[in-house]
C-alpha cells in the first residue's frame, strides 16, 4: 500500500474512490457474491496504483 500511496495519480484515486462507493453499495445489498467481486475491484485498483502488475493493462474507468 505504500507503494500504491507513493505511485498514485490522481486518475488513480479517482477509480480507488469509485472502486469503494461499488463495494459499499455491495455491501448494503447482502449480496455476498457481489461483496466479493466489488472488493477484488477495489484492491485491484490499489495494485494499479501502485503499479504492482508485471503485466500492467489500462486501468478500465481511469
């Protein structure tokens, strides 16, 4: 995470932010498959900000 913190552009934080308004929105649900889907979104987002993918693609939403 710390990587991420120093790595991040704005554009990052942008889809990090709209990553976590989709999980809450989940989580209000009861949904637990969605749950799941939106906080792998969210952490994924994380990675790319941080640039810890070896095989990075364009960050969708960005």
């Amino acid at each position: 995470m710390r990587l991420a913190a120093a790595l991040r552009t704005d554009a990052d934080l942008k889809v990090i932010a709209k990553r976590y308004k989709a999980f809450a929105a989940a989580v209000k649900t009861g949904n637990h498959l969605a749950m799941s889907e939106a906080d792998k979104e969210f952490h994924m987002a994380i990675v790319y900000a941080g640039r810890l993918s070896a095989d990075r693609r364009a960050q969708p939403d960005a």
